[in-house]
C-alpha cells in the first residue's frame, strides 16, 4: 500500500444501547397487530377459533424470539463513523451493506425523531447525497449526539469543495 492509498475499514461507532430496547419495541407492536387481530376473530368465531387461534400464538412466540435476538444482533453489525472526508455506514443483517458518502457529494442532513424514537431518546441522522442509491441513514443515536452529528456535518460539507452532484 502506497501513501496516500487507505484501506477500507468498519466505522468505529456503535449506536446508542438503547436502540436495542427500540428495535424490540417496534418488533413487538409489529407483532402485536396481527396476533391481536387473529385473537379477537377467533375468541369471536366458534367454528374457526383452532384456525385463527394456532397461527396467533405462531406468530406471538416468533415475534417474541425476534424481538429478543434480532436487536442484540443489528446492534453488533451496525457502525457508523464521520471523518473529514465521509460518511461511513454499515447495515444489514443477513447482507451487510457498507455505504460510504464523500463529504463533497452531500446535499443535506436531517435529524428525524419519530414518537418511538422520542420515547427512547433516540434520533436518526439523514444524509441525502446525490446518489440515486437514496440517503444514509443513521439510526439510534442519542438524541444529543445527533444533533451535534448534525451540526458538524453542515460545518464539515460548507467548508468542502465540491457542488454535492
């Protein structure tokens, strides 16, 4: 490797610990919708109660083990890093997904909070670039962190050549 030449290499940051609780709380009100509606149709309908009853508790044990190991999982593989040249992400589950913005090529940057997040103090930091790939996503920071995240970025990409396009 030549100087000047980098490596690529994981973002160093982890998200906030409490995106784990987060990621439980969406899976468990993902689950509880259809398992409520199969249990009150079949507390409601005699004839079909085993057929809508059976598929109620599936779903209610598969959600309630997704929703203790999937989070403990995404919180291992989720990285996040910002340098004076980019944004780096790492994402996925069963396929990873690395995605690298270069400073010059962003256009705006977001902080989003939604009623979940609010609740867990959480936010997500948006970097939409002029990729047709969509804007970087980071999810579960500390709502304090993001927004410093936030003011960095602006000051990091108006001091940046470049026309982000």
């Amino acid at each position: 490797m030549t100087e000047g030449e980098r490596r690529l290499r994981p973002p160093r940051n982890t998200l906030n610990e409490r995106a784990v609780t987060w990621w439980r709380a969406q899976w468990l009100l993902l689950t509880l919708a259809p398992v409520a509606v199969l249990a009150v149709l079949g507390a409601l309908i005699a004839p079909a109660r085993v057929w809508l009853l059976a598929p109620a508790a599936v779903l209610a044990v598969l959600g309630l083990a997704c929703a203790v190991l999937m989070p403990m999982w995404w919180f291992r593989v989720h990285r996040w890093e910002v340098t004076d040249e980019a944004v780096y992400v790492r994402t996925g589950y069963f396929r990873q997904e690395w995605r690298i913005a270069p400073m010059s090529r962003i256009q705006t940057v977001d902080t989003v909070r939604g009623p979940l997040e609010q609740l867990f103090r959480l936010s997500t930091v948006i970097v939409t670039t002029a990729s047709s790939k969509g804007a970087v996503r980071i999810e579960g920071l500390g709502h304090e962190l993001a927004a410093e995240l936030a003011e960095r970025l602006t000051h990091i990409t108006q001091t940046t050549p470049g026309d982000a396009t």
